[in-house]
C-alpha cells in the first residue's frame, strides 16, 4: 500500500486518495444535503444556521445499526458504511449550530465516466452573514494575503466550535460513508483533562494498537485486519494501516487492512495536562476499497448503457443525411 501525504495526488492498485473533481451537482430529493436557499441580507450565526438547515429531524433514524462483535467504528454515531443521508442527519443532531454542504472539491481518484456522484460532505458552524462594502471586500483580501505571504497559522476552529469531514461512495443517490473525521475545540475555561480523554477514548474503542504521546500532541490508534481481528502492536502491518486523524487528511485505502481509528489530542499552550483539541477519524480500509472498485464498474456498465440507448435512437430518430 502507497502512503500518501495530505492532500497528495496519486493513485494505486490498493490505494486511494482524495483529489479535485469536476462534478454537475445533482441533489438527493428529501436529502440534508440538498442546497438550501439562503436568505439576502444581514443575519446572524443562528439565523444562518436555521435557514440553511431546515427541519432536522432528531434524533436521526438509522436504518443499519452496527452488528453486535463488530469493531467499534463510528465517530459520535458516523461509521463507515452508513447511507451518507443519514449520516448527514446524524452530524446535523450533534450541535444545532452545524450545518452541511457537499464538498465537489475532493474526491476519489476513479473514472465516474460522468455521473455525479457524491464523494464526501463538510459539516460547520454556520457563520454569520455579514454585508460589505467594496472597501471591506479588498481590505479582507489584502490581508488574507499578507497572511498567506507571511505563512501565518490560521486555527480551523474557536473555541467550542465543531467541524467534520465525512468522505464516500456508491452508486449515485446510494452513496454511503468510507471515512469519517471529527475535530473539537474545547471551549476556553472548561478544558477536559487530556488523562482523562484517553480513558474516554479507550472505554469505547477499546485497548488501542499503538499510541504516541510526545510533546504537546498524543496520537492513539486501533487497527484490524479485514476479518476484524486486531493487528499485532508494533508489526508491519499495523505501520501500514495507520490513518491520519483529522478532517484535512487524506485517506488511503487497502486490502491489507480492516476497521481504522485513529485520535489526536492536542494539549493547551498554557498547561500541558489539559486538552485544547480533540480529533477522531475512523475508516474501513478493505472494504471501502470494494465499494471504490464496485462503484466503478457499476457506472462504467451505466456509460455503456447509455451509449447503447443513444445509438439505438440515433438509427431510429436521426436525420437523414443528405448525400
């Protein structure tokens, strides 16, 4: 299996990763992530989140529940295999400020021969929607570029904000989840302990494979093999099979490996013993790739279909040529 970097472009016999896509958005009828209308004008945060939100039901209805002896995979409820509605209704319960949008951006690198297909979704803190003048759009510009120039670190989330990324596949309209990734700021004054994160973190997941706990970041991984018993600490095996925790990472898939988790805690700046941040990411190597190499196939045989379908009506309705 090829390890890829963050937001590397490659792909390989066992190995996928997220890359730009052109994509002609197609939404789901009755889907969360539908694109809503927004509203003109000044509004709030909380305004912004009902408009684009809608009626969410809550708590979110599932129709596959995880099997008892499974692995546990799921991240505050999102594991992989999921329908991708349902697991967008799942993230839009965890916080009502959250709201959802397909990201076309990134995506697996595979033919879709054409067809949309909704490869993974954002969910955010909705912000606030603020009018500016032509002076304020150039000024927010020129400092977004002296940021940029000066290499300055921006934070993805304040304090008490959440964010996801959930990535996936399937036929269009039947995608379901091959990765989720969950990042949490915790908010200033109410800093959880970073102990007693770790005792969380193994009370559901379990003795983890490996973990590394140096300097201002503790990384906890639990790795299987495809026919769900846990990979050896230390082996090779489990080196390969180790994922990035984090909502910007890539994902790489492979035969060699089954149910993923993997934590990053990272500790406050002024006291090392508290938790500023927490992210949990969780996949299924061996068998997201099936659903990558299916999927594919499955909408080659539609593209094959649908020139068919074209050519049977071109010799039935086109024009004659003139000779």
């Amino acid at each position: 299996m090829y390890r890829i970097p963050r937001f590397a472009f490659a792909f390989a016999a066992v190995s996928l990763l997220f890359t730009g896509c052109k994509s002609n958005s197609r939404p789901v009828v009755g889907s969360p992530l539908t694109s809503k209308v927004a509203s003109s004008g000044p509004a709030t945060a909380d305004q912004v989140a009902k408009e684009l939100r809608g009626n969410v039901p809550c708590p979110a209805k599932l129709s596959n529940e995880r099997l008892p002896g499974e692995p546990v995979d799921d991240v505050v409820g999102v594991h992989p295999g999921m329908a991708l509605d349902e697991a967008a209704n799942v993230i839009l319960c965890d916080d009502p400020h959250l709201v959802v949008k397909e990201n076309a951006s990134r995506g697996y690198n595979i033919n879709t021969y054409g067809q949309h297909v909704r490869q993974g979704f954002d969910a955010k803190f909705a912000e606030a929607r603020v009018v500016k003048t032509s002076a304020q759009i150039m000024q927010d510009m020129q400092d977004d570029a002296i940021r940029r120039g000066g290499n300055a670190y921006v934070a993805p989330l304040q304090p008490g904000q959440i964010r996801y990324y959930v990535s996936s596949m399937g036929m269009p309209g039947q995608e379901r989840v091959l990765s989720v990734a969950r990042e949490e700021y915790f908010v200033t004054g109410k800093l959880p302990a970073v102990d007693s994160l770790k005792q969380a973190l193994i009370a559901k997941y379990g003795e983890p494979t490996q973990s590394n706990g140096s300097g201002a970041v503790a990384y906890i991984w639990w790795e299987y093999e495809p026919s769900g018993s846990k990979i050896a600490a230390g082996s090779a095996l489990s080196s390969a099979c180790r994922i990035n925790a984090s909502p910007d990472s890539g994902t790489s898939l492979s035969t060699q490996c089954g149910p993923a988790v993997g934590a990053l805690i990272q500790s406050s700046n002024d006291n090392p013993g508290l938790a500023r941040s927490l992210a949990v990411t969780a996949q299924n190597g061996s068998w997201g790739y099936s659903v990558l190499k299916s999927t594919e196939e499955g909408l080659r045989k539609n593209d094959e279909l649908r020139r068919a379908r074209e050519l049977s009506d071109a010799s039935r309705q086109a024009a004659k040529p003139k000779i």
